[in-house]
C-alpha cells in the first residue's frame, strides 16, 4: 500500500456546505441593502478563506477595508448559528472513511475555513473517525495555497515514521492542487465538490475521481 496517510480539504470534498455558506452570505448581503447572489456563484467565491469569500461577494463601491472588516464579521456572527442547516456528509464519503479507517491509513483535515468553524463541522458530522490533526484557517500560517499547513501535517506524520510521498492529498479546488504540488505531495481531485475538472487538471491534480470508493482504490493499488 503506497499511500499511508491523506490530508482532506473539508468544504467540497467531505462536507456539502455550499447552502449554508451561500445563505449565510446572502442573509448578510440583504442586511446591508446589497443584492444577493445565486447560490451556485458560491462555489467560486468559496475556497480561499472567509474573509476573501466576504471580499468577493460585496460590490465594487463597498469593498473599503474597513466594510470588508465589518461584513466579515456579520457574517461570522450569523455563520456561526447556521452552518449545520443544510450541510452534510457528501454520498459515499462515509463508507470510504470506513474502508481507511479498517486500513488503518492515518486521516487528516486542511481547511481555509476559520479554525473554529473547522472543529465545529467535524466535532458535530464526522465523530466516527479519528482525524489528526484537524487545522483550519489560523492567524499564524498562511492559508492555502501557501504549503505551510501542509508542511506541519508532513511533519507530524514523519514523527510517525511515513514519508511525504506516502502522503495522499484530497481537495474540489484549484488551491488544494497548488497546496498539494508546493508541499510535495500527490493529488486527488474530486468532481463532486465546488469545481470542474479542468480547473483540477490544469493545477496538478495526479488524479481525478468521480466517487468516494475511488479513492479507496487508489490506496489499495
């Protein structure tokens, strides 16, 4: 078995959380008197963090730092009492995290998402399997792309005698590809989550899948 670990990006690849980011965002907006957006314009504003999903979904006129600071924080508040409404557990999701776990693979999560809101998502829908560590967004590393939470994953895990290239990555976005790639490390790209194939293909993904089970098989080859 080549691969002993993976690193799972969160939102878009485990969890289906585009609803809830995308009412929390509209809620926001229709609190500032501004127009909201179609829910799937999300799945491109999603990805690189809170505060650049707020930046992106404001308009032109209102983007001074000192709204965006605001409107993040807006939607941080009404985030926080919403995030669970409609998000879930992707199909198929929970049998492949079975089928690592009896293999013994050793699973771990990267997210832009804001660190607190990263535990709370896992704490309440993924408590069956043993994730470590879990990292979100943190004041003191740079988000994705930048391979920095990446490298303090590989780190953790070469004190468990593994080596990076016995780490598998598993991200929906062009950012998880380019943090996959700057950290050394192999790719899945999953086509269930925020993004196309092309985008995946055309940052480094080594491989594309179409299904949860498909990753099991590639650990398995």
């Amino acid at each position: 078995m080549r691969y002993k670990a993976v690193i799972f990006d969160l939102d878009g690849t485990l969890l289906d959380s585009l609803v809830d980011l995308a009412s929390s965002g509209n809620r926001v907006l229709k609190q500032l008197s501004l127009d909201a957006h179609p829910t799937d314009a999300y799945r491109y504003f999603v990805g690189d963090g809170m505060a650049t999903l707020v930046e992106r979904i404001l308009p032109e006129h209102f983007k001074t730092p000192d709204s965006i600071a605001k409107t993040v924080e807006l939607f941080k508040e009404d985030y926080a009492q919403n995030w669970d409404v409609e998000t879930a557990i992707y199909p198929g999701v929970v049998e492949m995290l079975d089928e690592l776990t009896l293999m013994d693979v050793k699973l771990c999560i990267l997210s832009n998402k804001p660190d607190r809101f990263t535990t709370a998502c896992v704490d309440r829908l993924l408590p069956k399997w043993q994730f470590h560590p879990v990292h979100g967004q943190r004041d003191h590393v740079p988000k994705k792309p930048d391979p920095a939470g990446a490298l303090e994953i590989i780190a953790l895990l070469e004190t468990e005698a593994m080596e990076a290239s016995e780490i598998l990555y598993v991200g929906d976005t062009a950012v998880d590809m380019q943090t996959a790639a700057d950290a050394h490390l192999d790719s899945v790209g999953v086509l269930w989550g925020f993004r196309d194939a092309e985008e995946l293909q055309q940052n480094g993904a080594k491989f594309l899948v179409s299904h949860p089970r498909e990753i099991v098989e590639i650990i398995r080859r």
